[in-house]
C-alpha cells in the first residue's frame, strides 16, 4: 500500500497543480485580451482654464478703452503637457514641440503684416495701423498656453522677426513702451493665462512697433507682429 498509496497521491498533486497553473495563465491571457491589465500612462495635464471646442474661455470684464484700440490675439496650436508658465518645450499633439529649441530647430516662419504667417504660435493684430496719440491694446489669450504682449520699436530697416534670440530663449527688450501680461488686469503681471484678456493704455509716436510674446521659446515660434502708427 505504501509505495503504490504515495506514487498515487504523487501523480493526483502533479495533476491538480497543473490545472491551477493552467486556469492562472488562462485567467491572465482573457484579462490582456480584455485590456484589464493596461500599459501605465504617463498621467495627462489638462489646462487650467475652461474649455470649449474652440478653445479655453474666461469671465474677463475688459473696460471702455480711449483712443484707438487695436485687439490683439495671441494664440497656439494648444495642448499643452508642461506647467502653466509657458516654458519652451510643451508637448503639442502628435509629438510636436512648441517654441524653439535650442540648437536652432524649427526655422522662422515667412511672415505677414498680421502675424507670423505658418507659425506653431501667432499674435494676430487688428487692426494693423493706429493714429498717433493715445492706442489702447485690448489682448486676449486663446491659445492653451501662457502668453504675454510687449510693444518694441522697430529702428529704421529693420523687419519683425529679425531680432536674435539670447541664450534664455528671449529676444532683448529695452526701449519697450509697454507690456500686457497681467491675466484680466491692465499692464505687467505674471503673465496672460490661457482664456484671459489683458490691456493697455499707451501714448505712441509715429513709428512701427514690433508686438512680441517674449516669453522663453515664443519669439522664435512666430510670437511677433507689426502695429504701425501714423
């Protein structure tokens, strides 16, 4: 009885084994099949302001604005994957990145009188002329990505687009006679959140005047545009 009782109740184990290891696999190939036990995802990061088939949108109350208002639209080809303080490098969809890369990726964009013509990122300005005197710039942000406008001359010659970008990713802003970058508020701030308008009042000479987001990357993706004032 021993040896025969012991080799028997060997071979009921082996078998009994191999049946759990059997509905085990089975278990797990109907769950991969079933995508129960799907790929990890990198987790995905949706933009802070509301948003709609046409992009983010906001509550902003913009005042009556004096003299002439020139609107200004900045906007992007939106989903971004970074932060919100529109650092060069946001992952756009389909794997493309925004702004300009260090190493001179992505080349300048042919250009328009209204903005940077092709471009990831345009500011877009209407109307294109003002008169002399005082101009108020009413800005909105429609893009996914934090934006900023800053007014510069143009010397004699020179042409929107032309100015070198530094190291950091931004172009040199001295002799700028203003700036928009204060989410639903006049003037400077900490930048035109996605959905938000910003504006400015100004007292402007005769001139051309390059309009810039000169946030780190922007210049270089087409953020620029003429405003002439006659």
């Amino acid at each position: 009885m021993s040896t025969t009782w012991h080799s028997d109740r060997r071979l009921i184990v082996g078998a009994a084994v191999a049946a759990l290891v059997a509905a085990a696999g089975s278990t797990v190939g109907v769950a991969a099949a079933s995508g129960t036990f799907a790929a990890t995802r990198t987790p995905t990061l949706t933009a802070t302001a509301t948003a709609t088939a046409t992009g983010p949108t906001s509550d902003c109350s913009v005042p009556s604005l004096p003299g002439t208002v020139v609107d200004v639209t900045l906007t992007d080809m939106g989903g971004r994957m970074t932060g919100t303080d529109g650092s060069w490098g946001g992952r756009m969809p389909g794997g493309m990145m925004s702004g300009r890369m260090p190493g001179g990726m992505m080349g300048g964009p042919m250009m328009s009188g209204h903005g940077a013509a092709g471009a990831m990122m345009r500011v877009l300005v209407t109307p294109d002329a003002a008169a002399v005197g005082t101009v108020s710039l009413r800005v909105r942000n429609t893009g996914w990505m934090t934006h900023e406008l800053v007014i510069l001359p143009l010397s004699d010659g020179a042409a929107v687009g032309q100015r070198g970008v530094g190291g950091d990713g931004r172009v040199d802003e001295t002799g700028s006679v203003g700036e928009v970058s204060r989410s639903c508020g006049a003037g400077a701030g900490d930048g035109l959140a996605a959905g938000s308008t910003g504006w400015t009042t100004l007292q402007l000479p005769a001139g051309r005047y390059e309009l810039v987001c000169n946030l780190p990357g922007h210049y270089a993706a087409g953020m620029r545009a003429l405003l002439i004032v006659r």
